[in-house]
C-alpha cells in the first residue's frame, strides 16, 4: 500500500518518547481510575470546547446513551437523528430503549436538512441530535430554532469533530449537550477506547457524573441505576499530550483538503464537499462522490491507495433497523449520497506529496481508456 487511508503509527515518530513517560508517570502513580489525569483532560477539553462541563466516559457511545438517559429519554420516546451518520448514533437512541426516527440531509453538506425535520415531529419527538459529520457542523441555528419552536431537547454528536467551528463557536458547545468519541483514528484519538460528555448545563453533568460509575457519588449507595463506563487514567494522560497537538493537527487536514479540493476541482466527474462560509471544518473524512464510485475505488487501490466507504449501507437499511419498519427509498438524498461517496486518505502525517498521488491517480482513472469514471 502507497498511500493508507489513515497510519495510526505516523504520530509515535514524534510523540513515542513522551507516551513512554507518561505511561510510567501513571503506573508510578498507582491509581488507574478516576484520578488526576482524567480531572485535568476533562478541566483542559472543557476549556478547549468552550463549556463548564466535560465529564470523560468510556466511549463515544456511552456518551451518547449517557447523555439521553441524564436527559430522562427512554422507552416510548423518539428521537431525531441525520440519515447520514454511523451507525453507532442510531444504536445509542436503541440502547436506552427509545426510537431513532431518521431525517435527510442536505446533499451539499451530508448533514441534517433543517427544512425536513418538522415533518418527522410527532408527539413523541423528545430531542433531535445534530450530527458534524466527517468534520463540518450542521446548520445549527436553523436546527436550534426548530428545535425551541417544537420544545425539543438538541444534543450534538461531535464525535467526528473535535475542535470544528459554527460561527466561531466550537462543537461541543453548540448544543444542551455533546459527545465526543476519542476512538483511535478520531481527530483525537486515545490508544484505546474513550468518550467524554461536554455540557454547560450544571445538572445534567452531574447526572452524567453519576451514570459513568454505578450511580455513585462517593463510592456510596447508588443513587440512579448507572453504567460502568469511566475514563482510565492512563487514556486521559494521552489524551491530554495528544490534546496539546489537536490544533496544529487539524490545521494539517485542512492544508490537505484544501490540496484535494483545489485540484480535484478540475475534474468534472467528480463531486467535491462543500462548506458553507459560516463553518470551519476538521476534515475527519474527506469524502468525494463518483457515479461510478466501485471502479474509482478499485483503479486506486490498484494504484496503491486505500480508501473506504462512509457509510453504505445507511444505518435505516442495516438489518439492525429493518424491524422498525425502515425501506429503500425512505431517505433518498442519504441514500443517493450513500451509493456515490468515497473517503480519501486523510491524516494529519500524510504528505502532500501522497495527496497528489491520490490526485494523479483520480485523473487517470477517469482518462482510462476504458473510460472507468
Ligand atoms: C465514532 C463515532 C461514534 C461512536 O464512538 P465510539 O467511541 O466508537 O463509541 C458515534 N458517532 C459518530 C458520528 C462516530 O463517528
């Protein structure tokens, strides 16, 4: 392989020595759970998010759960959640026995379309989750506002989003609450599982400080049925060194997907994300779309460049949902988008160099002779 789609290894050339330390630090410590590195990763990505509140979990998608269930949503309850989006938003609404109802997205973007949420409403609806994906936020006033015209609750799935911006403002605080995912090849990733809660509202972090461990306050009798989904403390002291490069490595997608964009531009079958002024994305995923996406994928990795599919099929038409009553056609710019788009490597550490291979190799699949795009 030339080109990977992403080498979790790149950052240890840079970052090995001070891991290695820092894992001895914590060990030295003797204590693993719910110390001082997770009271400062949670103090430090607070302030980096712009909120009071970051409580660390032990994924993205008991963030999510942890998040609904501090929020009182449970059986009976519906929730909105973008056609596009992994797989693991709609689960997590499964997980605490409510329904994820799903609503297209705009085309331009792959996010939630404002305009199409009204009609998904019933008297059951009880909160809409925006999700920033592949990096970008949604339209989250539009959003916000359908949101207070019908007594919702908004909450954001960031967790493809660390540090992206909606006018000026950083995910994480775009909404009553947010969660992050700190899976390995995140923006921020740990070397392991991991997940935080971000919130400006003082009750519903302490609900979730409770929830995160057996429903204890201090190691006392449980106060509310809660989970066991905590941050180590080995993961948070990563998590704070990491944290320390999180913008310098954003800054670097951005120079790379602006080399994408540039130069894919000039050819025409294929089709570049778009970004409205107001949004700063952090190119989690640099996603193009072909109509002819299985011959593109195929010519690149012939070419020695990995690329994936995010995300077919849609969560809606996975047999997990097919009981809800879900078909092809229900949510058709998603699938639409979902049949065409195809992620190109993009990571921090890969070089410019390895961008105009991608490129290069893009050009030449469409002037094959067989005429392959
Ligand atoms: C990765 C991801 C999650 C789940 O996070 P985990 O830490 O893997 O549980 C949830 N939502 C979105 C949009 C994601 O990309």
């Amino acid at each position: 392989m030339k080109v990977p789609f992403v080498d979790l290894k790149a950052e240890l050339r840079d970052l090995g020595d001070e891991f290695e330390k820092t894992i001895t630090r914590v060990c030295d410590n003797g204590l693993y759970i719910l110390g001082a590195e997770v009271a400062a990763f949670e103090r430090e990505f607070a302030d980096y998010c712009g909120v009071r509140h970051c409580i660390g979990v032990g994924s993205g998608f008991d963030a999510l759960q942890m998040i609904f269930r501090a929020s009182g949503i449970g059986p009976g309850d519906e929730v909105i959640v973008p056609a596009y989006t992994a797989v693991a938003t709609w689960l997590a609404v499964s997980a605490v026995g409510a329904t994820p109802v799903g609503v297209d997205v705009d085309p331009r973007t792959y996010n939630l379309d404002p305009s199409r949420i009204s009609a998904a409403i019933t008297p059951r609806t009880k909160a809409i989750v925006a999700v920033p994906l592949f990096g970008q936020p949604a339209n989250m006033d539009a959003i916000a506002a359908q949101a207070a015209r019908c007594g919702l609750l908004l909450f954001e799935d960031a967790a493809q989003a660390h540090g992206a911006r909606y006018r000026g403002r950083r995910t994480g605080g775009l909404a009553r609450a947010a969660a992050f995912s700190f899976y390995p090849t995140k923006n921020l990733g740990a070397l392991g599982d991991a997940g935080a809660v971000t919130t400006d509202d003082d009750e519903l972090a302490e609900r979730v400080v409770l929830l995160r461990s057996y429903g204890w306050r201090n190691r006392s009798a449980s106060e509310v049925k809660g989970f066991n989904s905590r941050l180590d403390e080995l993961q948070a002291a990563i998590l704070r060194i990491k944290l320390n490069r999180l913008e310098r490595w954003n800054s670097e997608r951005r120079a790379r997907a602006e080399r994408y964009l540039d130069e894919l531009a000039k050819i025409e079958e294929v089709t570049l994300p778009e970004f409205p002024g107001d949004v700063e994305p952090v190119w989690h995923v640099f996603a193009i779309r072909a109509e002819k996406r299985a011959a593109l994928q195929e010519h690149l990795a012939a070419n020695g460049i990995q690329t994936l599919v995010h995300y077919d099929p849609l969560p809606h038409l996975t047999s997990a949902f097919r009981d809800d009553g879900w078909a092809e056609g229900a949510l058709p710019q998603a699938e639409r988008l979902a049949q065409r788009a195809l992620s190109l490597p993009m990571f921090p550490q890969l070089t410019l160099s390895d961008c105009d291979e991608v490129i290069s190799a893009i050009s030449s699949s469409v002037t094959a002779a067989d005429g392959r795009l």
